[in-house]
C-alpha cells in the first residue's frame, strides 16, 4: 500500500492516499469543546507515548500486562525507536507511574514496500504492570455498524476548520464504522445535513492521535477493535485542515491480527491464545 501512505506526519493521518497522522480529535462545530476532554484516569490503560514541548504525541494501549499496542509509524513519529536502539529502553507514564519499554515488535508486513502494509507495533514492558487493568480485544468481526469511542491527546478542531490548536487535553469522541475490510473506516459526519446522522459527539482523530484505541462497548466492558493510523485522502483534502467534515478515518482492525498479536504476547491475553488462535 505504498501509494496509500504517501507521507507518516507526527501522529494520525491516512490518506488513500492515505496520510499517517492525527489530530487529536476534531468535534462538531454545534458542541461545547469542553464536552469531548475527559480525565485520563477514566482511561489508565490508554498513555501518550511522548512530550515534545506542549504536544503529547502518539497513543498506546495496554492489552496484557507486558504489551501494548500501537501504530508502527510512532516509532518515527517519537523518539521511540532511536532510544530502543541506542539505549534499550524508552520511559512511558502509564496510569501516573513511570514504566519502561525495553523492546518494540513491528508488525512483519509494516513499510512503504509492503503490499498489505499494516501499521502495527507491540512495546514489551521491562518489568509487569500490576496496575491498570489491560484493555482486552475485540475478537469478533462484527464490527461495522457499531459504535466506538476514539481517544487521543493531540490537535483539536472542528468540523467546519479542521485542526487547529494542540493544548495537551485528553479528548474522547464517538463514531461508527462504515466499513470493517482490511481496516475499519468511519467518516465525519456533517450534523447540518439532514440526510447524515451524526452522533451527539461525533469526532475524528487528529495530528498527534496516531495509535490511538477505537473501543467498542459491550455488556461485558470496553473492548480494542482498532488501532488509529491514518485519515483518507479525498477532495477537498488539505494537511493544514485535517479532519474537516466528510474526513474519513482509519484504523488497523484488530480482529484481522489477532495471529500475530497471540504469536508475540504468549499467554495472558484475554481472547487469544498463545497460538493466535480465538478463544470462546
């Protein structure tokens, strides 16, 4: 998918032209901004992965008590990869505690020479994370249709301007998926066009979002069904207003991974079992 992902900025943003890199939420021009920031500590297994000045760029997810999991192009987008190659170890704030990553595991088919490029990384911590509580995964396929909240710190916006102001706020939006294929899509809808239905807080990621959780709710709790690498590239397309109404999102689908996912993590992930195979 080289000519899908014709340049990886710092954090969301795909284009299909698919551009890597988000923007940290971009929300309906008819909601308050303060409805869409939310404390993090609702959401302890989710963390940035670095601090460049006022930004916190890039997104993980906790998934078991060793791992999490985030977009490959964040090895980039952050220091992430120069510091585990020149020093081991790279230091994450995970539910207010410092933790260390001391080994990143690309996903073998992630790159720009990659037919089925799959944006996906898995960070091994160095010591187990007794707290918070790993996010589990989304094992079914059923995705499309349903609902899931997005999360990230990076650009915020609105739908009738795109990206604008980076102020380091935790922000959660809504939407549903409009295609569950390879990826999972879904588009910013315009809540001024009676044929649309947008949500109450409808959203999409923003500059800085990349690798940021799509949950989706179930009676049994949240569960991670993508993982935030990109915004399609369509008319009317600009990097310098990301994220402007009719924006499609994408997100790799956790549900096409899950081999992968149990052959690095082993044993203790909820769902998969040390084969990659599903579980009941």
């Amino acid at each position: 998918m080289k000519d899908r992902f014709p340049c990886r900025l710092a954090l969301l943003l795909l284009v299909i032209s698919v551009t890597l890199n988000s923007h940290a939420i971009i929300t309906r021009h008819d909601n308050g901004i303060s409805r869409y920031v939310i404390d993090a500590s609702l959401y302890p297994a989710v963390f940035y992965l670095e601090e460049q000045g006022s930004r916190k760029v890039c997104v993980a997810t906790l998934i078991h008590e060793s791992w999490a999991i985030t977009a490959a192009h964040c090895g980039q987008e952050t220091s992430l990869a120069r510091s585990l190659q020149d020093e081991s170890r790279f230091a994450v704030t995970l539910a207010g505690r410092a933790q260390i990553i001391d080994r990143m595991v690309v996903h073998p088919e992630y790159g720009e020479d990659s037919v089925n490029d799959v944006d996906l990384a898995l960070l091994h911590f160095s010591e187990p994370v007794p707290f918070p509580r790993p996010i589990p995964l989304h094992l079914s396929d059923d995705e499309l249709g349903k609902t899931v909240s997005i999360l990230g710190w990076g650009f915020y916006g609105l739908g009738t301007t795109g990206r604008e102001y980076d102020d380091g706020k935790l922000r959660l939006a809504q939407n549903r998926i409009t295609r569950a294929e390879g990826m999972l899509q879904f588009e910013f809808e315009d809540p001024r066009l009676s044929a649309n239905q947008a949500l109450d807080l409808e959203g999409v990621p923003g500059l800085g979002d990349s690798g940021g959780p799509a949950l989706i709710e179930t009676a049994s709790g949240q569960f991670l069904a993508g993982v935030a690498v990109g915004e399609l590239v369509t008319a009317g397309f600009s990097e310098e207003t990301q994220g402007k109404y009719g924006a499609v999102a994408v997100y790799e689908r956790i549900s096409s991974h899950l081999d992968w996912i149990g052959q690095i993590v082993g044993t203790g992930l909820a769902g998969v079992t040390p084969e990659g195979q599903k579980t009941d």
